[in-house]
C-alpha cells in the first residue's frame, strides 16, 4: 500500500488564528501554468481575484511567492490566505477554565461557534484560543453548538489529538447540560428519552424517523416556578441537537430555540438577544495520558432562570 506524503510545513503562519489555505498541485493534468490550474480549481473565486494575489505575492510555494507566469509543476503545494468573511464581534468572554501540556477547557459563551465554519471563521473559540493563548495547533477534542454556552475542552499538541477525540467518540464522557423551557405538571420525570435521529446536510432541523434507536437522553426536572422548568440532561449519545430535538419532542421546548419546534428566520448577525437557553454545566473523565481525574463545571447560568426579566425583555445577554 503506498503510504501518503506528509504535507509539509506551512510558510505562512497563521492569520488571527486562522491556518492558510493549503493546496497541492495534482500530479498530472493539462495547465501550462499554476494560474490555469487556479482559475479552473477556484473557479468561484473569480480570475480578477486570483490575478491580484499572484501578482501581490500572496499566493506561496515551498521556495517562495508564486509568479503570474509560474510554470505547472505536480504535486508543489501552494499556501494563502483566505478573504475572511465580514463577521459580527461576539462581544462576550470565552473564559479559560483549565490549561495544562495537553488540555485547555473554556466556558464558551451563547453565539461563539467553536471551530471555523460557513461564515464564522475569526469569531470562534478556535481561532481566539490559538491566537490569545499562542497556540497554534490547538484542535477541539468534540463539538458544542454555536447557540450554546458552556464547557468546550480542546487538545495541545497534535500527538495527543486522538487520545482525547477517542474518549469523546466511546462515550467514556459524563457530560451534563442544563436547559430551562415551559413546566408541564404533566410531564412524568425524570425519563429517558429514546429515538432515532436524522440530521441531514444542507438542512437546519434534525428529525426522528420510525426506526430503531440511535439517541439517548436522560432528563430530569430539580427545580421549577412561574411556568418555566430549570432541566438537567444528560446526553448519553451525541447526536446532532440531541437535546433540543428531544425537550421540543416532551412538548418543552427550550427557551430561545430557533429551530424547535419550528425552524425561526435567522436574526440578524448582531442580535445576541435571547440566546438558547441550553449550558454544557459539567464534564468528567479520566484522562487517557495521565490517569488523572478530571471533573470541570460552568461558572455560567441562564438568563431566563436568574433574570427573567431581562430575558422577558429582550435585553442583550452576557452569556
């Protein structure tokens, strides 16, 4: 079996935590020229553009910048950097909780995505942790929903990378999720909730289909006044909205939810009122390089249960 080349190096370093574009020319085809081949592999970029990044030396090889005219060579890899989409600031502190050699664990606000995607590329944990804390290789060890607040644990060196992402994959995570929605004195809890769940590409809302079950949630009610339910949950799979699928399926759907029960019209990039009432409260495992056992739990809360009248009103949120 031939093994695969190991890309090398980045020349260019990154950009407000941001890697490079990275591409590798392939070993054959008809293209005189790096450009031809650009024109045709970027297409969407558009010619006027990538013209103005070779000529700006912005577009770079292993030996330097790439010439307008630079002769198609197989296999050179190439590096630049993307035009960063415009992005609203989300003006809300992403905490450090924890950092050692392996691991850092922050308490993630309400509206910060947690790795670079679509249109939230410099305004996510990621990029902020790499560029604050000088860590360039820095990587999540799982995934946390834009919309929701609350513990995100990711990985140093990249040696340790699949240590921690296996843990997260078997489940061998306790995690916990607190969520406040309307009360229902007829709900009977706490109860597992069990279903099967398709999360489409390109589609915004997961559904439950008849079929055998790939989910698992265990909710549970400590604490409930003026018509609102402070919940506990405990996903004991990872499916995608797990929870907001299956509080909105009790008939409790959880405050702030643009998606469940119905799918909502996007706000405005800068609207951060009202944010989903859902906060990753408490993670434990035992480490896999130490042995170590680690337990870390939120120093954030929700809104609509510590100030209802705010959240009634619409106030921006510091979440």
């Amino acid at each position: 079996m031939r093994r695969k080349s190991r890309r090398p190096a980045s020349p260019l370093p990154q950009r407000r935590g941001v890697d490079p574009v990275h591409l590798r020319l392939p070993l054959e085809g008809p293209w005189p020229t790096v450009r031809d081949y650009l024109l045709e592999r970027l297409a969407a970029v558009g010619a006027e553009r990538i013209d103005t990044a070779l000529r700006g030396r912005e577009i770079v090889g292993a030996d330097g910048p790439v010439a307008p005219d630079e002769p198609f060579r197989p296999g050179t890899h190439l590096w630049f950097y993307r035009d960063l989409p415009d992005e609203a600031p989300v003006p809300f502190e992403l905490a450090v909780l924890h950092r050692d050699e392996h691991l850092v664990v922050v308490d993630k606000p309400h509206f910060l995505a947690t790795t670079p995607r679509g249109r939230h590329v410099v305004e996510t944990a990621l990029s902020r942790l790499r560029h604050d804390l000088d860590l360039p290789e820095l990587s999540p060890a799982h995934r946390l929903d834009r919309l929701t607040a609350g513990l995100a644990v990711f990985v140093v060196r990249p040696a340790d990378r699949g240590a921690y992402q296996t843990l997260f994959r078997d489940r061998l995570v306790h995690k916990e999720y607190r969520a406040v929605a309307p009360y229902d004195p007829e709900l009977d809890l706490p109860r597992t909730v069990r279903s099967h769940i398709l999360k489409e590409r390109g589609v915004i809302a997961a559904r439950e289909l008849d079929a055998p079950p790939n989910s698992e949630s265990r909710i549970d009610l400590p604490e409930h006044r003026d018509g609102l339910g402070h919940y506990r949950l405990r996903p004991l799979s990872g499916r995608t909205h797990q929870l907001r699928l299956h509080m909105s399926g009790l008939g409790v759907p959880i405050l702030g939810d643009p998606v469940y029960p119905v799918v909502l019209p996007e706000p405005a990039p800068d609207d951060f009122r009202r944010p989903l009432q859902l906060l990753a409260s408490a993670v434990e495992f035992t480490d896999p390089l130490t042995g170590r056992e680690h337990r870390f739990e939120t120093r954030r809360t929700l809104a609509a249960w510590t100030d209802p009248h705010h959240w009634q009103d619409g106030s921006p949120s510091g979440a």
